[in-house]
C-alpha cells in the first residue's frame, strides 16, 4: 500500500528560497560597503568580503570576535548604547570608528537594521568609509578656524547678515573688530546691528540705510560708501565701507561687507585737496590777472599780467589797499560791498563780475573777474582769489554794437510805421473799387454782357486779393511795432475748424480738392479767436494753392495735456528739405521769379509763425517733395493772461 502526496507548491517554495538566498548572497559579497550580520548579542554571524578587506582581518577571524571588539575603545560604551536604542527603533544611522587588525581607528557610518537570519533575529549593518569626510571636515574647521584668527588681527570690521522677507536683518554677525571700532568695551556689542547703527552720525544714518537696500536690491554688485561714527567719548570717524549681497544656496538673500577706519586718510586728503585746489587755481589763471587779497582788502600777492595790466611795479603794489588804490571811486563802493557778500556768506563757489580799474597813466581798463574764498584747512577764510581778464576791447564793441542795434531798431520802426501808414492809404481807395465792382458784377445798375461781367470779376477778385496783401502787410507792421495784442475768448476748437473749412470749400472745389476734418467735437480753447481764424486760413489755403488737382487735404486736432495738437496734411508737391527752416521768414518764397507759378507775398507762413508765438506755441513742417507735406501746431488751451503785447 504506498500514500502519494503533492509536492509541487513545497519544491517550488524551495526553489524560490534558494534563489533568494542566491541573490542575497550575489549583492551581500558585491557590495562596495563592508556588511556584517550579528546578533543581539554582538556576536558576528556573517561578514562579506569588503568587511574583511576593510578590517585587514579573515572571515574566520571576525566570526571569531564581537561586533564591539571591532570597535576603537573610545567609542565601544557608545557603540553599547547605540544597539539598545536599536532594539527599539529597529533601524538607525551613526557615526563610529572601526579598529582594523593593525590598530588604525577608521571613522565609519554605519547602518544598522534589525533582521531575520537563519531563523534568529539579528542585525544587518552597514559600514561606510568616511575617512576623506572626516578629513574634509577637519580642514574646513582649521580654515575656519585660520580664518578667525585673520579677521581678527585686521583692524578691519567684517560684518554679514540674512535679510528677511520684510527688509530686516536676521543672522547677524560682528567681527571683533567692532568693539575697538566703535570704541565700547569687548563683547558690548556683540552681534547686534541694531546697537551698532546707534554709533552711526545721525546725519548720515538716513544715506546708510538707503545704500544698504540699493545694495540688497542690486544682487552681486559691490558697492562703496562712506559715513561718519561718533564714539560713546564723542570722539568722530570717517568710514569707509565696502558690501555685496547675493542669495545662498537655500534661497535666502544675504548681505556681506567691511568697514575701515579712514579718519586720517580723510583728514590727509582734505589737506591735499586744498592744497591742489590752490596750486590749481594759481595756474588756472597764470596767463590773466593773478591777485590775491587779504580778508581787509589788501593786495598780497599779485603776478605780472597783472603789473602789465596795472602800470606798476610789484612792490608798488603789494601792501596797498585794492579798493582805494586801484579802483574807480564811483565803482568802489559796489566792488567793496561784493567782497563782503563774498566773505560773509563763505560762497565756495566761483563769483564773476565785471568793473573798471585804473592804471598808473590814469587810463581806465575793463576787467572780467572770477573770484573765490580761500580757506584753510580748519575751514576759516584766509583771503580771495581774483582772476582777472582785461575786456576794455570787447566793451567798446559792445557799446558799438548797442548803438547799431538801436539805430537798426529805430530804422525797423520807421520802416513798419511807413508800410502801415502807407497800407491804410491803399485799402481806403482799394475798398471803394471792390465795392463798386461788386455792385456791377451783381448787376445792381442793370445786365452786363459776358465780356463786361468778365471784366468785373477779374477787378473784384482782384481787389481781393491786393486786399488780402494790405492787411497781411498791416499786420505784420503792427506785429514788429509791438502794438499787437491778444484778445483772449473762450471758444469750442471744432467750431472754428469748421467754419474755416466751410470758408476754404469754394476754393478747393475749383481744383476738386476734398478738405476731411478728424478732431473731438468738445475741445475748448482760450485764445484769439480771430488770430487762430487767421492762422488756419493760411495754412489751408496754402494746403489747397500747392495742392494738386484731384488731391486731398486731412486736418486732425486732439486735446493732449491741455495742449491742441493740430495737424494739416495735403498731397501737393511738397517743399525741399533745404527750403523748409526759412518759410517762415517774412517776404521769403522758394520761388522767387517774377514768373510764379503758384503767387503769394511770403507773409501768410510769417504771419502763423507770430500768432502761433504769441499764444506761447509752437509751429513746425514736416515734408516730401512729390509726397505732400504736414504742419504741425501745438497751441495751449488756455492762455495765463487775458492780452498781451507780442515782442
């Protein structure tokens, strides 16, 4: 009789058992960490290859010993307390020394897990060389350690904080330095910032702390500053300081810097700086008039230009007082009284002025001067230097000059007062032949016939014309006789435009010109309207005359800023680029032939100049030959006075 019982499952559990192992075994002795398997007694179980290699002992040799005979003496009470807590926690990291067969203790990290083997609880741990670590660390603390040591034999202060979200600073640090600094006692101050600033000038705290967030704000960009400390003795310092800021690996931003004593350098500086400033000076005005005056008025020092310009001998000179000796007795009293604003207000700043002196012949000689304080170096004024240029020849050029430029004004006048006497004699008759035209071309005393009514038109058109030129002329006249005035209104901008527009339409349809208007129906303006009618009316009417036929005209006016911005563009021939800065002189024409094609006087551009200048605009062309071109004028809305004469 024979029982048959399946296998299968348990063989197959057994296979799979044994490739575990297997596979345990592959990666517990490839391992590049040495791994040991004890018990919770310590006592080794298993060992792989690398642990032997690490140890400088055989397997056998290891199986023999416990874990904590492996261990430096040092840190086997240690190692003791770490397995307990293991017990508990089932798996922990720390830090050890292995004593290899030689006796070297070698720093290791272990790993530790509690497992099953081989049917018993156990632990697996994992040793890992940290030597190279360990030396890294070392050296790093002895750099530290250096480091300290430098700063603090610099008689420098080094300083660094983090900077936290709201803008203070956290994390600070203060090197030793700082104590003798600020002259407190060791360790007062330690690391808080917020005592030193206390030390700071009042003064100069502000400028500190705003170069402290530029610094923040400007990221890897070193700065330099200086301020001023006043010690707990009331002693005062310059400093001179240097910071950088940059942001850390763990993001947060940092601030890093030092400080020096610079005291005496400052005072050092000063020093040389005035001096430099002196011997600058001297030689600044070496080919001029040299002199120097004490603070009563006396001539100390003076150089030879100065005896040419003078007459004199420099003895002759020296010792004397300025203002008595050498001056001019209705200008003394305004040269002594500059002096003394000079002295009393300590001006740092070079002063010039102009007046005459008098030479040893009695000849009076005109004299551009620069004159500055001198000081020394505690900051009291010493006397004034006096750099002098002789100008008598430039004087008597501008006196001529004067005297040319009123005889030119006066003869302007005459010649303006004459064109408008002259244009009211025209215009009273001239007025008589365009009514009377105008009553025969509406056929008031009876039918003309086609040649008369010709006639007529032309005389009318005509009149008009001559009419249009009298009155540009008179207004001109008025203009450079500075009788002109503003008569200020407020009026709606658009109006305006379109009643223009609705005057220019008759002469734009004869060359089948369309005149667009883009502009705000409310743009308010105040200002002389008839002036603004009168600036418009000539520059569209030249749009139109330079035009071409078929073309097309575009003005666009908008409020910006309580400024209207007006624009006329045409499609005409346009104006050379030559041409364009004189157009808007009086009588000038780019085509001056008395063949013209196109007419006009020159006085409409001129016309537009003035008015626009009298509202305190401004008026510009842009243009294109072939193309067309586009004036431009920028008026105020307002006017800040209700009339003024232009001049």
């Amino acid at each position: 009789m024979a029982i048959l019982r399946d296998i299968t499952k348990k063989k197959e559990m057994v296979n799979a058992l044994k490739t575990s192992e297997k596979k345990f075994r592959n990666i517990f002795n490839n391992s590049n960490d040495a791994i040991a398997i004890y018990d919770l007694k310590g006592n080794v179980l298993e060992v792989n290859e690398i642990a032997c290699e690490f140890t400088g002992r055989n397997r056998n040799e290891i199986l023999q010993n416990s874990i904590i005979d492996m261990v430096s003496p040092g840190y086997r009470a240690r190692l003791t307390e770490d397995l307990k807590q293991l017990y508990e926690d089932k798996y922990s990291i720390f830090e050890t020394f292995i004593l290899s067969k030689d006796g070297v203790s070698i720093p290791v990290e272990l790993s530790n897990r509690i497992i099953e083997y081989e049917n018993q609880t156990a632990v697996l741990s994992i040793a890992r060389d940290i030597t190279e670590r360990k030396e890294s660390e070392r050296k790093l603390k002895e750099s530290e350690t250096k480091y300290r040591e430098v700063v603090s034999s610099i008689d420098a202060l080094f300083w660094k904080a983090d900077v936290a979200e709201d803008g203070s600073f956290i994390n600070t640090y203060l090197s030793p330095f700082a104590d003798k600094l600020y002259g407190v006692e060791k360790g007062i101050l330690g690391n808080d910032w917020a005592k030193s600033f206390s030390y700071v000038h009042p003064d100069d705290l502000p400028g500190l702390f705003q170069k402290l967030n530029e610094i923040i704000k400007e990221r890897y960009s070193l700065n330099n500053y200086e301020y001023r400390v006043i010690r707990p003795d009331g002693t005062q310092l310059w400093v001179y300081e240097k910071a950088i800021s940059n942001v850390n690996s763990e993001g947060a931003v940092q601030i890093f810097g030092t400080t020096v004593d610079i005291t005496e350098l400052k005072t050092i500086h000063d020093e040389l700086v005035v001096e430099r400033d002196l011997a600058q000076k001297y030689f600044d005005v070496a080919k001029v008039i040299m002199l120097v005056l004490n603070t009563n008025g006396n001539v100390v020092q003076i150089n030879k230009k100065g005896c040419e310009v003078l007459g004199y001998e420099e003895e002759d000179i020296v010792g004397k007082n300025w203002s008595e000796n050498f001056l001019l007795e209705y200008f003394r009293e305004q040269v002594e009284k500059q002096m003394e604003y000079l002295l009393s207000n300590n001006k740092k700043k070079i002063e010039y002025h102009e007046n005459p002196i008098l030479n040893s012949v009695g000849e009076e000689r005109w004299i551009a001067w620069n004159t500055s304080i001198l000081s020394n170096k505690n900051g009291d004024i010493e006397g004034i230097l006096c750099s002098g240029q002789d100008i008598t020849e430039r004087k008597l050029f501008e006196e001529n000059l004067v005297d040319a430029k009123i005889t030119s004004e006066l003869a302007n006048r005459s010649k303006s007062e004459f064109l408008a006497n002259m244009s009211h004699e025209l215009r009273t008759p001239l007025n008589s032949v365009i009514g009377f035209s105008d009553v025969l071309y509406n056929e008031t005393f009876g039918e003309l016939n086609e040649k008369q009514r010709k006639y007529t038109e032309n005389i009318h058109k005509s009149g008009q014309n001559l009419l249009k030129i009298i009155n540009n002329i008179l207004d001109l006249s008025a203009i450079e006789a500075r009788t002109t005035e503003l008569n200020c209104e407020t009026f709606f901008f658009s109006d305006v435009l379109k009643e223009v527009r609705k005057n220019m339409i008759p002469l734009a349809t004869q060359k089948n010109i369309s005149i667009d208007i883009d502009t705000e129906d409310m743009i308010l303006m105040n200002g002389d309207k008839n002036k603004v009618i009168q600036i418009l009316n000539n520059l569209i009417s030249n749009a139109i005359k330079f035009n071409n036929n078929d073309g097309s005209i575009l003005i666009k006016a908008q409020n910006i800023d309580n400024e209207i911005n007006i624009s006329i563009m045409d499609t005409g021939i346009g104006i050379p680029e030559k041409e364009i800065e004189k157009l808007f002189d009086p009588f000038y024409q780019i085509d001056g032939s008395t063949s013209r094609d196109y007419g006009g006087n020159g006085i409409g551009l001129a016309l537009v100049k003035y008015f626009v200048g009298m509202h305190k605009g401004d008026v510009w062309i842009e243009s294109q030959e072939g193309i067309g071109t586009e004036v431009h004028i920028k008026l105020p809305a307002e006017q800040k006075i209700a009339s003024r004469i232009v001049n």
